[in-house]
C-alpha cells in the first residue's frame, strides 16, 4: 500500500456527513477552488476553511482530520470534554447544541429523498433533552499499556486500535465519569488486569443497598480471591453492585451485592422495569420517557386497539401501550428479554398484554400471533438493519396507522420506501429524537396512515 502524504491542504468544507465529518472536495493541485476527490474532514464543520491532513485512502473518497480552522463557522463552540478528538465516544461536541439536532435532521431527510423517495407531509419538531450526563448505559474497552505503565479504561479513539486515555466523560452519568480514575487504578492493581477487556455499565433506579448503578466486568481467567474482595470494596465505595462476566451472556452473575435489583421507573404509566445487567435498555433515561409519550401520541391508541408491537425488547413501549388499549401483543427476538417482559407485565399487575419470541428476520408464516385476531395498530422499534423483512410477512390492510422508530435513518428511509411506493401507505409525520446528544446518531421516529 503506497504511503499516505500527510502534507497539510487547504480546503473549504460544503456539509456534514451522516457520522459527523466535514464533507470537501480535495483541490487537484491546479487551483484552491477547483474541485477534486471528496474528502472527509474530522474535527470540520460546513461553512468552514481548513488545513486538513490525510488520514485515509479509498477508491471513491479520502479521509483527513482537521490541522487548523483558518475560517470558523458561526456554529463552533469549545467542546467541553479535554478527550474530544481523540476519544470516539462524541464526534460533535464542537458543533452548537441546537444546530446539532437541525443536523441530525437533514441527514434524516436525505435519507428519504435518497433511499426511500419519499417525503413526509409534516416534519415533527426535533424532541430533546438532557444534552450532558445523560448516559445510563455504555461498554468500556480495558487494556493494559506498559509504555505508559498504567491500565485504560475508557471508550476507543477514533482510531478503534487505541483505547482511549481518558479521566472524565461528560456524557456519561456523572457516578460514572467522577469514578473512571478511580477504576482504571482498581483494574490496574488487580492480578487479572490483563485479562479483562471490557466493563459494562448501566443505571436504573436508586436501591436502598446501592446506587442503582452495576457494573458487569469481563473476564478472561479466574478471578484470585484478592482481586474479588478489590472489586467488592470498590463497590462499597461507590455504592455501585457489581456482576461477573467470566463466559457468554449467560455466564453473569452478582460479587456485590448478593441479589442487587436492577429497576427503573415510567412515572407517567406507574410502570417499574426489572432488568439484567447487560440487557438493552434506552441509553437516555429523559429522552425514552418523552420518545415513548411521543409514539403514543402519534399512534393514538383507543381503549378497543388491539395494538402489535415488534422488536418489544423489556416491554418499554409495550407496557405503557397496555395501559390504554384492550390487547398489546410485544414480539422479540431474544428469549431472555421476552422473558423478563412477561415478569415485567405480572410484576406491574398487566394482563392485558402478551409476549413472543419471534426471531423477526426470518419466515413467520408459522408464528401464533400472526395468526390469530386482526390487529388495529402497529408499533415497531427495529435494531439498525430495519424491518423490511418482517413488514413484506405481515397483513398491513388490518393496520389503520404505523408508527416506526428507528436508531438507522437509511433503514427507516428503505422501509418508507417500501411502505408508500409499493403498499400505498402515506408518510404523514416524520422527524429526530436526540438520544446521543454530541454523537452522530440518528435516532428518529415516522407516521404512516392508509
């Protein structure tokens, strides 16, 4: 592979890709403003000049990262953390907050001029939250570095061989940004601290014996009895439980405390969840609730709907939907979540709706639910890939609205596509939900009606 010339340009950056980069045309060598082979500038917002230095290759595109901002854009802030740039974990803290979202928004629209062909009669005003200290949930990459003779933990760089030296996070709930020294000095003194890749976090309610929030640390060889009393002291230190990961999933189980209650709470529908350390939950605790008040506002739910809800996970839309409609049906894919959803129905006094495991990718012609009474309504919250093949199975003439959220906007733009150019549906209402404020994903939600 021909080296790469890291030799500064200058280019003037046009856009804003879907992952955060600033998009140019590389100059050819004959004039500044003639244009050349795009390229994707880290660090670059739209409306700015910059020296870039190439960071990559490819046939159609280059990559570059920003050496100096010779003209700012009006929209470019100090980011707050002292990591960004170098940890992957935020790509537009330099960007302002409320351009942001606007963003996130145009890149949603192009998908469904680009992908879907289609266009939504009404575009939904942007629903955000909590922009800092607002992630319960998260993976911390673990790696010992004897060149600098401590343990990392923390997010990757953006060049994903590295983890990251960082010692706050300022996305992240604070119980866990305040306590990343303090961890990296735990697994750093530990027997197994070569042996341990990653920890988890995630945060739920308050318990009376702990905070709320659990860490689940993975492990490669057995844990000495030293480095388990390290990690329960530690625990008792910062109130947090913490679970064992010394094989798959299944593997999981509690150091500290005995039997720690994972919980948290939907006020609005007097709903509490019970969940496992490592299940999904909705990273952003304030933005859920108002994502799951918005879906149902959409969906208007009457006390006769029987509703079908895919991709139901725990249940977080489908138990507050069983409050106010006759039947909810919440088909997932993983056993074990369906599960705890049924414990989540009878724990909350609901037995108004029913879960199945379905694997929702595959042929379902087979399937008990979709077999039996017709349903009014359909709510779907599919994984990145969409839901194209479980929508091209089901009997959409029984549905009289659909309300899709999606974590993918080019995902969402190919199933619109399907659902108005192929099956007639309209695409009435359509817009962003801020889930990852600073990062670049998409989080977005659409309306379709007959």
């Amino acid at each position: 592979m021909a080296r790469i010339d890291q030799t500064p340009f200058e280019v003037e950056i046009t856009d804003l890709t879907h992952d955060g980069r600033g998009v140019a045309r590389r100059p050819d060598g004959k004039t500044p403003s003639e244009s050349g082979k795009a390229v994707f500038v880290a660090g670059a917002l739209p409306d700015e000049r910059v020296m870039a230095s190439q960071t990559g290759r490819h046939r159609s595109f280059d990559e570059a990262k920003t050496v100096e901002v010779l003209h700012a854009a009006l929209e470019r802030v100090t980011p707050r953390c002292p990591h960004f740039g170098t940890c992957s974990g935020c790509a537009l803290q330099h960007y302002a907050e409320d351009k942001q979202i606007l963003a996130k928004q145009r890149v949603l629209m192009e998908n469904f001029e680009r992908i879907g062909h289609v266009a939504p009669e009404r575009i939904l005003a942007p629903l955000t939250d909590a922009s800092w200290g607002y992630r319960r949930k998260g993976r911390f990459s673990v790696r010992r570095v004897e060149k600098k003779d401590k343990t990392l933990v923390g997010f990757r760089e953006t060049d994903p061989r590295f983890v990251a030296d960082i010692r706050e996070c300022h996305t992240v709930i604070p119980q866990i940004s305040d306590a990343l020294p303090a961890l990296s000095a735990l697994v750093d003194g530990m027997q197994a601290r070569r042996e341990i890749p990653q920890i988890e976090f995630i945060a739920g309610d308050p318990q009376e014996d702990f905070s709320g929030i659990a860490l689940t640390v993975r492990h490669l060889a057995p844990l000495s009895e030293a480095d388990r009393e390290a990690l329960v002291a530690f625990a008792k230190t910062h109130r947090f439980a913490i679970f064992l990961q010394p094989g798959g999933v299944d593997s999981v189980h509690p150091l500290w405390p005995a039997e720690p209650k994972l919980a948290f709470s939907l006020a609005p529908w007097n709903l509490e969840f019970l969940f496992r350390p490592l299940d999904f939950i909705q990273v952003n605790a304030g933005l859920n609730g108002k994502m799951i008040q918005h879906a149902l506002d959409l969906l208007d739910p009457q006390p006769d709907d029987r509703v079908l809800d895919l991709f139901a996970g725990l249940g977080n839309f489908t138990l507050p939907l069983a409050r106010q409609v006759r039947e909810v049906v919440g088909v997932e894919g993983e056993a074990g979540l369906v599960r705890r959803a049924r414990e989540n129905a009878a724990h909350n006094g609901i037995a108004n709706a029913q879960f199945h495991a379905a694997d929702l990718a595959k042929d379902l012609s087979g399937e008990y639910w979709m077999k039996g009474h017709p349903f009014d309504k359909l709510l779907l919250d599919p994984p990145r890939s969409g839901a194209d093949v479980v929508l091209a199975q089901l009997p959409l003439k029984q549905f009289q609205r659909i309300v899709y959220v999606s974590c993918h906007p080019a995902s969402l733009a190919r199933d619109a596509g399907y659902l108005v150019n192929e099956k007639g549906w309209k695409l009435k209402a359509a817009g962003v939900m801020d889930m990852f404020p600073h990062t670049a994903h998409v989080e977005s939600i659409a309306l379709f009606e007959r």
